[in-house]
C-alpha cells in the first residue's frame, strides 16, 4: 500500500454521518481537519451524503478529496452487504470505492474504530473514573464500550505490550435483571420486542424505554419527551422522575461493563462516546461501579479493574482515521 499522509476519515451511525479530512503521522497517529456532520435520515444513501460533503468541501475552498478514506460503521463488517443497524443505509463493499470515487477505502466496525482511538490517545484524554489507577496490560484485554443510538462494543488485546483491536456486537447479548425491578423493566420490553437485548436498554434511547417502564411500573403520571429533551432533564436534574430513571440506567450500565469485562479478561475497561461524556460527574456518584463490582466470587477482583473514561469530541473520526494503517 502505498504511503498515503492524507486520508478522508468517516464515522456513520444510525443518526448522524461524520467527515473529515485526516493526516496521518509517520506513527500512524491522525490529525482531524474541519469535521462535518450530516442528518442520515435526510440522505438516501452514503454515496448521496458523500457527494454533499464533497461539495461543502468545494465551496469551502478545501478542492478534490483525497483518493483515500477510512469508514466506520455501525454494524458488523465483513460481509460483502453492510446494512447498518439503526438506519436503512445499504453499503456494497466490494463497489463502494466506485461508488464514492476513491482508489482505496478501509472498513471498520464504529467501536473498533473507537478501541483503535483509545489504543492511541494520550493519557490525559483517559482519565480514572473508578478501580486501580495502572497502564493498560502489557499482556490481557481492554474493554471498549459506550451507548449511543446502540451499545458500542469492542476489544484491545495487548500482546507484549501491543495493541490488537477486535471488533465485537457485544451490545446485543441478552440483558439480564438482576432485581425484581429490572425483571418488571424486561417484562415490559419483552411485550415490544420479541428479543431484549443489552442495548435496548443501555443506549440513547434505552433511557427513554427505563422512563416509560418505571412509569408503567408504579401507575405514574409523567411527562413524555424525545430522547434529547429527556437525556437534557435527566442530566440537569429538572426533571426528577428522569433523574430516577438515569440512575437505573447507569445501574444496568455498570452490570454491562462488568459483564463485558469478565468476558474480555478483567483488565481495564475504557466507556467512550458522547453520551458517556456527557454523563460522566453523574456516572462517579451513580451505582454503576457497585453494580460492576457485584460479581460474586469475583468482586474484589473487579473493584481493581481501571475502568477510564475516552475523552475526545470526534473519537469516532479519530479511530477510524487511525484504523486505515492497521488494516
């Protein structure tokens, strides 16, 4: 492959699709340039959504796009037709470089792309939320996980000290209750869905089915509201009924990640993505860590485990404009 310094990077997800142009260093880390983001509802595929960002590149003076890109997706990749997972986008991947007219192109899962990011941000973009403040192992798994519109799932594997991303839909297990009031929540999910996953309840709009479910629940009168509008009163605490159902959701995120962890080998867990930073001073004060702990035979060894917090405003951008060397 040839040494290309200048890429396009793209992260898409179920909501919003995500450009820029990225150069690389001899070490394969990115820089961004002006990121871009666009509606995925309002576009009907991402050759159509790519030719605006071209365009918006155009009449910004920025001229040709490189013949090189590195994409993100979310949903599982390797087959030769990606559907994605939260929107009706359909990519071909054996013509999807025709399609968008580059000579090379690198497909990566949204979370791998994440882990690939975390694999290369410096220190202070990770801080320590909980466990034992120690370096990611020279030799065991990091877990890399986040909601957003699904549950973002990935691994590090370190191997004498280096870094190997695997990708992973760890977001779709089954979710498990583990209190009669997640069993009522589970019930009342498993009337909408045929199967419950881990997702449909940590994720963006997972906070929103907890809300309703609690209300359902205890015969209460609440106020409904979009995802947005509810995320908002729950964070800021204007709505208290959506505070309570905040620190449910952060209760079964905790269960999540220990889970995962357990699963990976319960070396440090990295939570990453928008929401998760957002939520991050309520996340410290929450029953997450006690609900990650809570693992039986295993709590005090869970209690160790650095669990850190990827700060980055486009880390999606960023770990798949890391990923394209990797590939």
């Amino acid at each position: 492959m040839p040494d290309m310094t200048e890429i396009i990077a793209a992260d898409i997800g179920g909501t919003n699709a995500r450009f820029a142009r990225a150069t690389l260093d001899e070490r394969g880390v990115p820089t961004l340039g002006t990121v871009r983001k666009y509606k995925v509802e309002e576009y009907s595929s991402l050759e159509a959504c790519w030719t605006a960002f071209a365009e918006d590149e155009k009449k910004d003076g920025a001229g040709d796009l490189p013949d090189c890109a590195s994409i993100a997706f979310a949903t599982a990749i390797g087959r030769d037709v990606i559907k994605l997972t939260n929107s009706n986008w359909v990519i071909r991947a054996d013509t999807l470089a025709e399609d968008i007219g580059v000579r090379t192109v690198r497909l990566v899962n949204d979370f791998e792309a994440v882990a690939f990011a975390v694999s290369r941000l410096p220190p202070e973009n990770l801080p320590l939320l909980f466990g034992e403040d120690r370096p990611f192992p020279y030799d065991g798994g990091v877990t890399v996980m986040g909601p957003g519109t699904g549950l973002g799932v990935a691994m590090i594997a370190y191997d004498n000290g280096h870094p190997h991303v695997v990708a992973t839909e760890g977001g779709h297990l089954d979710f498990a209750p583990l209190d009669h009031i997640e069993e009522r929540i589970l019930s009342y999910l498993r009337d909408k869905f045929l199967r419950v996953s881990t997702e449909r309840i940590v994720s963006g709009p997972g906070l929103n089915y907890i809300y309703k479910a609690l209300a359902t629940i205890g015969h209460e009168r609440v106020v409904l509201m979009e995802d947005p509008e509810l995320w908002q009163a729950a964070l800021d605490g204007s709505d208290p009924f959506a505070r309570r159902a905040l620190e449910r959701f952060c209760m079964c995120y905790g269960s999540v990640a220990g889970d995962l962890a357990l699963a990976h080998g319960p070396h440090g867990v990295v939570l990453a993505g928008g929401l998760t930073q957002r939520m991050k001073d309520f996340l410290t004060q929450s029953g997450f860590h006690a609900r990650f702990k809570a693992k039986g035979r295993f709590e005090s060894l869970m209690a160790t485990v650095p669990i850190r917090c990827a700060i980055h405003d486009e880390i999606g951008l960023f770990g798949a404009a890391a990923a394209f060397r990797e590939k």
